[in-house]
C-alpha cells in the first residue's frame, strides 16, 4: 500500500486532444514536393532519317539508271589491236653467261570502231616476253582516235646482254634450232572515251599477242614475222 505521507512528484499524463492540435496548426501541411527533369533536347526523328536514306537511295538509282541508258544508246566497244609486222635483229642468246641481245620491232594497227566516241590513249606501256619470261619494255606516246578510224601505232624493244635464267636461254636456242621462235608482247594502255560532253571514267585497256613466231634459225641473227598479221586479245 502507498505511503501516505510521501509526496507527490509527478502529475497524470494529458489525454491527447485533437482539437488543440488542430488550433496549434490552423493551416493545412503543404502538398509534398516532387522533382521534375527537364524535358529532353529534341532530336530528329526515324521518319525524316527514313525519308532521307529513302531519298538518297532513289537518287543513285536514277542516276544508275541515266548512266545505264547513256551507255546503251552510245554502245561502246573496245579497240581493236592487230599486230602487222614484227622483226628481230642483232640477235644473241649465250648460255654460258645467260645473256640476251636483240633488237625488236614491231607495228600494231589500232581501230577504233565506235560510231559515237572517240578514244584517247593518255599513257601506253609494251613489254615482250619469252615463255613468261621478261626481255625488254617500251613506252610508247600517247594518242587520240576518232570515230570510226585507224591508228599505225609502233614500237622498238632493246635488250643488251640482259639476264635470261638458263633454262630459258637452252629453250629458246632449241627453237632456233627449228626456225621458229615464240614472242609474247603486252601493251597496257590507260585509255578514256569520250562522246561530245560525256566522257567516261578512264580504264586500263590490256592488249596481249600471244605466241607471235618469228623466222630466225640458229646461224642468223636476223629474223621476221611468220604467219601474217595476228589479231590480238583486249581487255579491260
């Protein structure tokens, strides 16, 4: 039992009254605050990078479709390339040293059979080889043919004791032994045709006379073409 002659420390806890609340605070709490970014930048959108893409397309395949038609209604062909004469002097071939002497030449007959362009040779350089192997090389000057014309074009090959390995000095000895020996001569001609204000992209034009036989036995050392005027194969 409680003491009655202890004194009191304490008072009894307030009920809690929510209508003295509400008068302490007489306004209502503010709404909560919420962040909110920037809008993004504006970026193009994926019609216009469609449409773009889409117009380029059409564009190219028009102008495909210009050059295809061009092409068509000029009809351009190559050059015709006919190797007419070919002679060979001061001829030698040593096997002991490997070493090649002569002097080549030759004349090529060049059409160019187009009735709407002409072409221009702007660069040509020849070369003329043993069975795939190097003897001598040439350049040659430019030129431009006209429509439906002809063209002499000539060349000269020196070679002066130049290295041929022994095999090919041995074959070539054997095929003057019969009378006969086989030349292959290559132009490469950097060439461009052109149509009154059209001109086309510049080509490199191949031209090669394959197996071109020259009449030379093992005593002399002159010789000349065998055969007659051969027609040679173009390229590009």
């Amino acid at each position: 039992m409680q003491d009655p002659s202890r004194t009191a420390t304490g008072y009894p806890a307030q009920p809690y009254n929510h209508h003295n609340a509400a008068a302490q605070y007489p306004y209502a709490a503010p709404p909560p605050q919420y962040y909110h970014p920037p809008p993004p930048r504006p970026y193009a959108s994926r019609s216009f990078f469609r449409a773009f893409f889409a117009t380029m397309i059409c564009l190219a395949v028009i102008f495909g479709v210009i050059l295809v038609i061009t092409w068509l209604v000029l009809r351009p062909s190559l050059p015709h390339f006919t190797l007419t004469t070919l002679s060979l002097s001061n001829f030698s071939a040593n096997s002991s040293n490997q070493s090649l002497t002569g002097t080549w030449r030759l004349s090529f007959n060049v059409r160019n059979s187009n009735k709407k362009m002409s072409v221009t040779y702007n660069a040509l350089h020849a070369s003329i080889f043993y069975h795939s192997k190097f003897i001598a090389e040439s350049s040659l000057a430019p030129f431009k043919q006209e429509t439906k014309s002809e063209t002499t074009l000539n060349a000269t090959f020196s070679a002066a004791n130049s290295y041929l390995e022994q095999r090919a000095v041995n074959d070539l000895n054997g095929d003057r032994s019969k009378s006969s020996v086989p030349f292959d001569v290559q132009v490469l001609a950097s060439s461009s045709f052109r149509s009154g204000s059209w001109r086309f992209r510049t080509r490199l034009l191949k031209i090669l006379c394959r197996k071109i036989a020259i009449g030379i036995s093992s005593n002399s050392s002159s010789g000349e073409l065998i055969g007659g005027a051969k027609e040679c194969q173009v390229w590009t």
